[in-house]
C-alpha cells in the first residue's frame, strides 16, 4: 500500500468518525431534551425545528452517510470502447488510422461524482514469464477523457451513467515519429506502437510502449471521493492489420484488470 493510499485511508476513517460523533450527540440530545420536557408536547415542535435546523448546518457531515459515489471499471475491446479512428491533417487530408481503445469509468453510487481525474502514476514491463521490473522513466501523468480530448478532470459523473477514459491508441511505427524521443527508438524495427493518451505528451517519449506486456497503476479521484488505484494489465503484439476486427483479437491485443 503506498503513502498515498494510507493518507486517504487515515483521512476516510477521521471523516467517519465526525460523522458517526455528529450523530450520537444529536440523539443524546435529543433524547435528553425529550426527558426533561417529561411530556410537555407544546416544547415538542421547537425541538424537533432545533433539531431539523442543526441538521440542516451539519449537513455536510451527515450526507456522506446515506449518499456518496462508487467507483467501477471496465475493460473491453470493440465498440464502443474500442475504435479504428483516421488521423488527418488540418485541411482534413488522410495520415493514418489508428486503433484506440478505452476504460469505461462508471459511477455505480447514488451521488455524482465531482471533478473526476485519471492518473497513470508507474509503468511495469514483463521482462520474464510473470515478472516485471519498473520503467523508471515514466512519468506520471493524466489521461484524457473520450471526446475531450483537451481536459484531464472531467466536471461529473452522474450517478448511474459513466464515461470513457481514451487509455491510448496503437499506431504504425512510420506514423509515430518515433526519431523526435530520442536514442531509446533510434534502430528499432517494431511494427507498432502504443500511445498512452495522456495530457500532456512529453517531448521525452515515456508516454509511447513498444510491443510487449505491461502493468500499468492508473489513481482514479474525484472531488468527493478518495483515489482508487487499479492495476491494468496491457498486452499487445507487434502486429497491424487493417482489420478491426482481427486487430482487436484477444491473442494481438489484451487490456484487463491485473490481479496480484
């Protein structure tokens, strides 16, 4: 568990234990108001309006009791949340195709979800069967969001609906001007790449994975919510095809949640 998950687990239990505090002190009082009237039902309706009115201040206290967000993701390939998109220049003439895929960020809670951000913080690469070592140039950076291509926190997510995160794309090689990152791409001969969407782009190239496995941490946060951490296993294969469909099979190209 890194620092930042205990922080936010410190912080969530202190923030429960106010609220749970907030609502024993109302009761006591409540029912020690209620005893020394000792029946006397024309004091009733101030207390019961005293008690509506420290609700109504303590509110913000009290609401993250029965509503708040909850965090659910997924992973696929195909429409919608993958998709073979033609890049083109700016008088609309054709460069390539590329193949994105997404994440789908779903808020299954009954509160919506403020100001929503996407992190990818480490990278890890298989370097042997089952065991990855760190890219230690990585750098972490925020996703972006489908369709939004030019903002990394997204103002909501309303409870039961979602949104796509754009988790990257994979593009020819050729396509990539791979020669402006510098001596880690200078010789190499791999077929595609795969772009990390992120916001920005480092000119130093961490943000683009040559063919292989990886495991990438991803801290999904909110405004009203403590960051999540997920772990995203992508596995893609030096391979291009036309196709959609037979570029999209699970054996070229893979992205799920990796167990520990």
């Amino acid at each position: 568990m890194s620092w930042q998950e205990k922080f936010w687990r410190r912080q969530e239990r202190i923030k429960r234990y106010r609220q749970a505090f907030v609502v024993i002190v109302m009761l006591i009082v409540a029912y020690a108001v209620i005893k020394a009237l000792n029946g006397k039902e024309e004091f009733a309706g101030v207390i019961v309006a005293l008690l509506i009115g420290i609700a109504g201040l303590m509110q913000d206290s009290i609401k993250p009791l029965f509503y708040r967000p909850a965090l659910r993701t997924c992973y696929q390939l195909g429409v919608p949340y993958g998709h073979k998109v033609a890049s083109r220049n700016e008088v609309g003439a054709f460069l390539c195709d590329n193949y994105y895929f997404r994440i789908k960020i779903e808020n299954t809670g009954n509160e919506t979800l403020q100001d929503v951000e996407i992190v990818a913080e480490e990278c890890y690469r298989e370097v042997s069967l089952e065991k990855y070592e760190k890219v230690e140039d990585f750098l972490p950076l925020n996703l972006s969001w489908a369709h939004k291509p030019s903002i990394c926190t997204l103002p909501f997510i309303r409870d039961g609906f979602y949104w796509f995160c754009s988790f990257g794309y994979i593009q020819k090689s050729e396509q990539a001007e791979l020669d402006k990152y510098g001596r880690f791409f200078n010789g190499s001969n791999f077929r595609v790449v795969c772009t990390l969407d992120t916001i920005p782009k480092p000119y130093s190239g961490e943000h683009v994975l040559v063919p292989g496995d990886y495991v990438i941490f991803l801290v999904v946060t909110a405004k009203n919510m403590k960051p999540e951490r997920r772990h995203v296993k992508l596995h893609f294969e030096d391979y291009w095809d036309d196709d959609r469909d037979a570029m999209f099979r699970i054996d070229q190209l893979s992205i799920n949640e990796f167990e520990d």
